[in-house]
C-alpha cells in the first residue's frame, strides 16, 4: 500500500486546461454542423420566419412589408368564405388520399411479398409510380378524365352510363384530384411497406403454421403489430403529403371549378402570385403549418400508442 | 408419443442435384435423436422438411403410423424451437406462450393454466408480463423452450436450440432440455453442429455429411467405433488422429509415410487385405511411455505444445501431417523436442484408404465401477 502511495504523490499534478483547449470537441462538433445550419438557416429557417412576420403586415407590389396590421389577416381569413371552403376542401382532400391510399399500397405490398416466380415484375410496376413526375403524371390523367375521348367515359360508356364531367363538374372535381393523387402517392407507399413487410423475420410466420395460424389470422397477430412503425411513418407522410399537395391541382383544375378543388396550398399561392397579396398568403401559410403540425402532434399522442418499436 | 419414420427421403432443390439423399432412419417413440452435422450438410434442412416447412422431394415420410409427405404443418402434431427463437417481440411472454393454444381455439382458462404450469417448469413465471426484448438470452431460450412444451405436441423439434447462448448457459440448458425429455417423453428431434452437444444429449445419434448418412448409433458407439475417418475426426474433441500407412503383416507393423514404425498387436493385420490403410488412433491413447507399460514406443518431434492444467495437449510430427496428444497432468515439453510416445494399439481403428470403411474395430473400452471399488 505504502509504495502506491508514494507512487502517487510523485505524480505531478495535471494543471487545469485552458478554454480554448477544453471546448475543443464542442468546436469540432459545430464545424460539422455548420453546413446544416447554413442550408437549413437559408432554405427552411430564414423563409419559416419571414413567412411569420409577413403575416402581420399588408405588403406591397414586390411583396414587403408596409403597414403592421397585427392579426387583421388571420381575422380576415377566419371571416372569409372562401378561405373556410378551402379549408374544408382540405380536409376533404386528405380524408379521400390517406386512408384509401394507405389500404391500397398495403394491399399491394402484401401481395408483392408472397415469394412468386416473376414477383419482381410486379414489384417494379407497383412501386413505379414513385418514378413519374407530378406534372407528368397530371397530364397523363388530364387525358384519361377528358370528357369525350377519355379513358373513363369510354369505359362508362360501354355499360351505357351516361358522361361524367371528371374536372368540370364541383361535385365530381375534388374526387378526381383525388384519385389521381393516391396513384402518384401509391409507387412510395408500397415501396416504403413492402421494405416494412421484408424486415419482418420469416420464422415468425413459420412458428405460427406449426401453431397452425390461418393466413388472415397471421395478418392480424403477426404482420399488422409487426408493421406498424412503418405504417404509423406511412401514414404521418401521406398526410403531410396531402395537406400540401399542389402540382396536380395546378395542371388538373387549377382550384376550380367554382372553387371546389382550391386547396389550401393553391389558394396561398393564387393569393401570393396572383393578386399579390403576401401578408393574406403568408397567414394562410402559418395556418396550414399550424394545422399540420397539430395533426401530427395528435397522432404521435394517440397513434403512436398502438405501434410496436423492435 | 409417437415415432418419425424417413424411408428414402431425399430433398433437391432444381430437380437435379440432391442435396439431402436416401435418409433411412426409425425415430423411436420417446427417443433424444440427435442430428449432428458441419453447416450445409443439410441437417436443418432435414428437420424442416419433418417440419413441414419444406417440401419432401423424394421417399416417405411417417409421424406415427401415417405417411405425412403432404400434410401441413399443424397437423404433424410437432412442435418446434428455432435457433433465433423465433418470439413475437410485439407480445409479452405470456401471449408468446399461449399463441399457439389461442389459434386451436383451446378455453381460456386451460389456456392459462397449462401457461402458467410450463412457465413454472421453466422458471419464468416473473417474467410472464414482460416483453421478449427485456428478457437476457438465456430466458428468451426458455420462453422458446416453453412455447414447445405447451402445446403437449409428442414430437419436438430443435434446430440449434442453443447455439446462441454462452458456454456457461448452454451447459445447463444442455442438462436441462434432456431432463424435461425425459420427464415429458417427447419424441426429440434435435439438430445441432456441436458434437459436445450430441454426445451429452442424443440416446442416438446420426451424423449427416454432404446430405448423406454417415453413421446411425449411440454416441459411445460412434465415439469407439466410427464408421469412417469422417465420423472420426468430427466426433471427439481433439479429433482423432488419421495417417495413411503401409501394412507389414509379417511383422505386424504399420508404417507411416515419414518412417515411423508402429507395433500392432499380434495377428492383428492377418485379416486386412489392402497393403495401405488409414490408421486412426484418438489423442487419449497416445499416452506417457510410463503409463503406458508395455506399449510400442515410437519417438516424434513435438510441434506446438498447450498445458491446460489438467492436461497437457501437445501435437508432434507423424507421417504426412500433425498428430495430437493429450496426457493427463502438467508435463514440460518443449516445441521441438524428441520425445518418446507410447500407443494403445489396441485402440486404433483401421479405415480402407480408398472407400473410408473401417476395417478394424477398436478395443471396447467402457469400464464399470465395482461394488469392492466404490466401498474403497
């Protein structure tokens, strides 16, 4: 014992290391950051903030500030019809694409992944949706929901039933938009589940026809608790997605007709670009951040619960 | 209980090459078979297609007296643990116990009670609530264990039950997997690629080599005689030591390629027929010249040299290759040492060189205590 005390007191003691040597890890860790910080202080951060103090402001031609109205455009827009229909077709909008969306591209991801000859074909085709352009894809369904020489109305017609005005009609707009959105969204959708449904481990399934477990019963106690943080991710996107889906609305419709298809992303940017109204289009703009950013806290509370994390 | 019979069985995958063939084998009712095996040999293979899991290409396959080529899992009346457990990470140990009686529809309450019997019998009756992932290793193997055991099936399955676990653990869950066999009288399938394993555990063994049958049998059988320098070297630990050499009948001398001479018991060469064989003899029976009174001696140049403190393992040059040695206590040898070495060659088994057969048995060598001994 002696001798290790001895050892010890002949160690001289360390002498504290100054600032700049001790932040030298803090140091190193901001210059890795720092690109980051650039690119989304620029692209996200400096926009977010603008758009905020804009929506205070009446704002001229070239779109800055002139007078400070306080929330005068928030208590417009809350007053304004138009913007209440935008909001509501919104919600339409997102309660058409997302469920129906989801189902599909589980649906197809469930099918994909039975181990076939050939699966591989289908795999592609499914997911290939992902690889087609919004605008692209918009003109293609312009085509197939043109009134005469549509595919739709072609098809209808053999049956003998009557012309459905696809984009022109209010009532049957919105749904159009609709379907064609859940066809661009599926190819990601399907993708991003069918990668869900490969991780799952094959033993378990295995086990279970021991056990003596029937496919759906497989579904329900096995594949579903096992895939929900995909699907739970699938879900929180598709939504974002939806509430801010913009190009096919501006190819298809363009809002219309007699306002039907106006959602709220389209209506902030007829708003900005159109009439040149920033500060209106930029409450809008805090509106909608506000509306998604809500939807998603209350899915993290109330969906998260049922996932299942590894 | 019942008995699995392989008749023929052979498995390909491109209708060409089989990669498992003509496996004949009676699985008795109540027996611990163990399939032992390197990787790809097709041991696991094998038990999926008893399983059911994949598809029996060739022969017949029998649980109990029905042939079950065709039928589905579920109704072999088997259960089975995977290497990797197989658990449902999103239920609790519990609803992994009772997953399989939930799908057979057994009553709640049964369902309860037979649970909370085989987490008592396995010892996991605090962790019932718990998910798979908070338990260690060794409980998830119990868990896997007790989801066998729940479902009352007469014939269990293995694939490598304890491959995941450490040394320590799976020596006790190696005493403890053949103690609820025997107590529950299951039929045991049991696969595995250590041969530790399958000496402990199996009543018989059968040894898979590139999809064939090397040898069927207990493991002192197979141990004292095996049926060709394959089983030889896979069985034992160190493996048993092969050298091809020249038969002198006349002197009853085999000779290894370097020269070394090796005494055989008298006539014990008149019956071979081929002028070379492999001479095989386990590291136990290379023994001290002082233990060994009244063995041939041969001299060898030792190589590399491990004391264990119970043992010493040392290997030495003999014909082509390597030998190795294990001689009880702590001995001082040195790497390149010349030392002399005595050989039990009663123990040494005689293999064809062309075919592998053995053709010369080794000496039986269990021993039994005796009354006058143990009252010593």
């Amino acid at each position: 014992m002696s001798t290790i005390r001895e050892g010890a007191a002949q160690v001289p003691a360390e002498k504290r290391p100054g600032v700049w040597t001790r932040t030298r890890r803090g140091r190193t860790a901001l210059l890795y950051l720092l690109p980051s910080f650039i690119l989304f202080g620029v692209f996200v951060f400096y926009p977010m903030f603008r758009t905020i103090y804009l929506s205070f402001f009446l704002t001229d031609q070239r779109g800055d500030a002139a007078v400070f109205v306080g929330l005068d455009n928030y208590r417009y827009l809350l007053e304004s019809a138009a913007f209440l229909n935008s909001a509501k077709a919104t919600i339409l909008f997102v309660l058409y694409t997302v469920p129906a969306g989801v189902v599909i591209a589980l649906f197809l991801a469930l099918l994909a992944n039975e181990k076939l000859k050939g699966i591989g074909f289908f795999r592609t085709v499914y997911s290939s949706t992902m690889g087609v352009s919004v605008a692209a894809a918009s003109v293609v369904w312009l085509f197939m929901f043109h009134p005469s020489i549509g595919m739709f109305n072609r098809f209808l017609a053999l049956f003998d039933i009557g012309q459905i005005q696809w984009l022109l009609d209010p009532d049957w707009a919105l749904f159009s938009v609709a379907i064609s959105t859940i066809w661009m969204n599926t190819g990601f959708s399907f993708l991003i589940l069918l990668g869900g449904l490969q991780n799952i481990d094959e033993h378990l399934y295995e086990s279970a026809k021991i056990d003596g477990a029937g496919y759906f019963y497989q579904l329900r106690r096995i594949t579903l608790p096992m895939l929900s943080p995909t699907l739970f991710f699938i879900i929180t996107i598709s939504l974002i997605n939806a509430f801010q889906s913009f190009g096919q609305i501006d190819i298809l419709t363009k809002g219309g007709p007699a306002q039907s298809t106006n959602l709220i992303v389209y209506s902030i940017y007829r708003e900005a670009f159109v009439n040149y109204q920033f500060g209106t289009a930029s409450a809008q703009a805090v509106f909608l951040f506000l509306c998604i950013l809500v939807v998603t806290i209350l899915q993290f509370k109330f969906g998260e619960r049922k996932v299942h994390y590894q | 209980m019942k008995k699995v019979e392989l008749i023929d069985v052979s498995k390909s995958y491109d209708r060409q090459k089989d990669v498992i063939s003509n496996i004949n084998v009676t699985i008795e009712p109540g027996e611990f078979f163990v399939l032992v095996g390197p990787s790809g040999c097709g041991k696991s293979t094998m038990l999926r297609m008893i399983a059911g899991l994949e598809e029996i290409t060739g022969g017949t396959l029998k649980i109990g007296e029905k042939t079950a080529n065709r039928l589905p899992p579920s109704k072999r009346d088997l259960s089975m643990v995977f290497q990797n457990y197989a658990l449902y990470p999103h239920l609790t140990v519990e609803e992994n116990i009772t997953f399989g009686l939930d799908v057979k529809k057994v009553p709640k309450a049964d369902r309860k009670k037979r649970a909370l019997d085989t987490a008592e019998m396995l010892g996991l009756t605090d962790y019932l609530k718990r998910k798979p992932r908070e338990l260690s290793g060794g409980q998830r193997q119990r868990v896997a264990l007790a989801r066998a055991i729940v479902s009352e099936a007469p014939i269990c399955l293995m694939d490598e039950p304890l491959s995941n676990l450490d040394a320590k653990l799976r020596a006790h869950m190696r005493s403890e997997i053949r103690r609820i066999q025997k107590r529950l009288g299951i039929t045991m399938i049991y696969v595995t690629h250590d041969q530790v394993e399958a000496m402990t555990m199996g009543d018989r063994i059968m040894i898979l080599h590139s999809g064939k049958i090397q040898q069927i049998g207990s493991p002192i059988e197979i141990y004292n005689h095996p049926a060709n320098p394959f089983v030889a070297t896979f069985i034992g630990s160190p493996p048993m030591n092969l050298a091809a050499a020249d038969v002198r009948k006349e002197a009853s001398l085999l000779v290894l390629a370097n020269g070394t001479e090796i005494v055989m018991p008298k006539g014990s060469l008149d019956e071979i027929a081929e002028e070379r064989v492999t001479l095989g003899i386990r590291p136990e029976f290379l023994m001290p010249p002082v233990t060994g009174e009244g063995l041939p001696v041969f001299d060898a140049e030792v190589t590399n040299v491990e004391v264990l403190g119970h043992e010493t393992v040392f290997s030495f040059v003999a014909g082509e290759g390597e030998w190795t040695a294990k001689w009880n206590g702590q001995w001082q040898i040195q790497p390149g040492d010349r030392i002399p070495i005595a050989v039990d060659t009663g123990s040494a088994c005689l293999f064809s060189l062309e075919d592998g057969r053995l053709i010369r048995k080794a000496a039986d060598r269990q021993r039994t205590v005796t009354k006058e001994g143990a009252a010593l």
